[in-house]
C-alpha cells in the first residue's frame, strides 16, 4: 500500500517545482527520470502536477538520483541543493536494492525473497531498504517496473539498429532467446510473474500491462514488414503475434528447465525453431 509519509516534514507547494529542477539537471526526459527512480510514470507526472503527493520513498529515491539534499526538496532547509551523501555503488543505492531483488527473484522465487535477504546482498541494513521502499510489496513491485523497463529499453536499442521488420524480428527472437546468463535471470522472473498474473495480484497485472504492450511491439513490426512487402500480404499482424509470442513463450520455458551444458543447445534449438516459423508463416515467399 502506497504511504503519505514524507521526509522530516510536509512537502511544501514548492516541492514539485524543486523536483522539476532536478529533472531538468538530469537532462532526461520525465519518463526517463521515471525509470531512473523506479517510479510509475503517472504518478510522477500526478505528483509534478500537485494532484498526488510525493511519499517519503520516492523523495529520497529523487533525492540520491539526483545527489541532491531530500530536506531541499521538501523546503526545510533553505540552503540551495545541498548534495546528498554519496552512495559507492553503481547508479545509487535505490539501483543496487532493486538489481539485488531482481537477482534474488531469479534464483529464488518471487515469494521466497525476503527484505533481509536483499539488505544481506547489498551489505546494509533492513532499515536502509526501507528508507527507499516502506514495504516489502512496493520493493517487489518497483524491481518487476525496472525489469520491465530495462527490457523496453534494450528492445527499442536493438530496433533503431534494423534495416527493415524483417531485421527488427531477427533482433527481437535474439533478445527472447535465453542465451546469456543475464537473460536466463529475467526469464526465471517472468515465469514467476506470470503465476502473479494469474492471481490477479498487482504486480501481476503489472506484468499483464507489460505482457499486452510486448505482444503490441510485436504486432506493429508485423503491419510494418506487411507495409514494406518483406512480409506476407494479407498477414493478421495480431494473430502473428499472439502466435509466435505464444511460441517463445513456450519454447523459452523448456530451455529454462534444461540446465548445464544442455542449455545451450537448448537455446541453440529454440532459436532455430523460431527462425523455422517466421520463414515458413511470417516473411514473404
């Protein structure tokens, strides 16, 4: 459940305009900064406006993105952007709480992930996670958003480097071929999202929205190679992509099952059978 609370006082009426400055230093845009803070979009774009208050977690996720004072931010303090306590690891230390529980979720299970666990791995304390996520829920839910959100990115880079749809589909089975070891993790996590999905939990339907907006992805680049004749007129670009969303599924589900050196032929053969089907059903003859 979302908390009110805030940092050593009430946001003032100036905080929204403070957090602005700190996007505007990042030099990213607002969904960008969104992504940075492992904030939904809309409520930082609700907050900005003054229809939702910021909490206390995401004041000191803003706050150490941009190494700025969470005092300043709220008004307490009027020296200007004091700088926040350098944190020694990578991206911050929200980053590193929300990589550790993506790993943990990978080799553990989704609920078998515990704060304690995730505070062990980044060599700090309980309390300090729950300086940046109150709740074991909202910690869970921003690392599934930062997955997600770091796979629509890696995505749209490999995109902008494809000639034509036919490129572009090349390069999204390469992506949802478990090859990598980074890959392998963020399938383990699907799996587990997907049971999620199906108790209609939030983070499942999180995963849901996420799941629509891929097979959408997939879909747009089918009208796109119909368009551009590199693909087979007439084509259902939904029906395409429900099928051979449905065939990645599946076959990356069966690599994950095959460990050791067999993994790799597994993957080897997932691939293939996906290129043997986008031949046969998808590109022009």
């Amino acid at each position: 459940m979302e908390t009110d609370d805030v940092l050593d006082g009430a946001p003032t009426a100036d905080t929204a305009a403070r957090v602005r400055e700190v996007i505007a230093a990042a030099g990213v845009s607002q969904r960008e900064f969104a992504r940075r803070v492992v904030m939904d979009p809309s409520k930082l774009s609700r907050s900005l406006s003054g229809t939702r208050r910021f909490t206390a977690a995401e004041l000191a996720r803003i706050a150490d993105e941009g190494r700025v004072d969470a005092g300043w931010l709220l008004g307490t303090r009027s020296h200007e952007r004091a700088a926040a306590p350098t944190v020694g690891v990578e991206g911050g230390r929200p980053l590193q709480i929300v990589r550790e529980t993506v790993r943990l979720i990978a080799e553990h299970g989704f609920h078998a992930v515990r704060v304690a666990d995730i505070a062990r791995a980044c060599a700090t304390s309980s309390a300090a996670i729950h300086y940046h996520f109150p709740g074991r829920a909202e910690l869970l839910e921003a690392a599934v958003r930062w997955c997600m959100d770091e796979d629509t990115a890696r995505r749209a880079a490999r995109l902008a480097e494809a000639d034509d749809a036919a490129a572009e589909l090349r390069q999204l089975i390469a992506l949802q071929t478990p090859r990598t070891a980074q890959q392998r993790r963020q399938w383990a996590v699907w799996l587990d999202l997907w049971a999620e999905a199906a108790r209609s939990t939030a983070v499942g339907r999180l995963h849901s929205e996420y799941y629509r907006q891929w097979r959408e992805t997939v879909a747009d680049v089918v009208r796109r190679g119909v368009g551009q004749g590199v693909f087979r007129a007439g084509l259902d670009p939904q029906a395409a992509a429900l099928t051979l969303t449905a065939l990645i599924d599946g076959l990356a589900t069966h690599v994950l099952s095959v460990g050791g050196p067999s993994s790799a032929a597994a993957a080897d053969a997932m691939h293939a059978a996906l290129t043997t089907h986008v031949t046969d059903t998808i590109l022009a003859p």
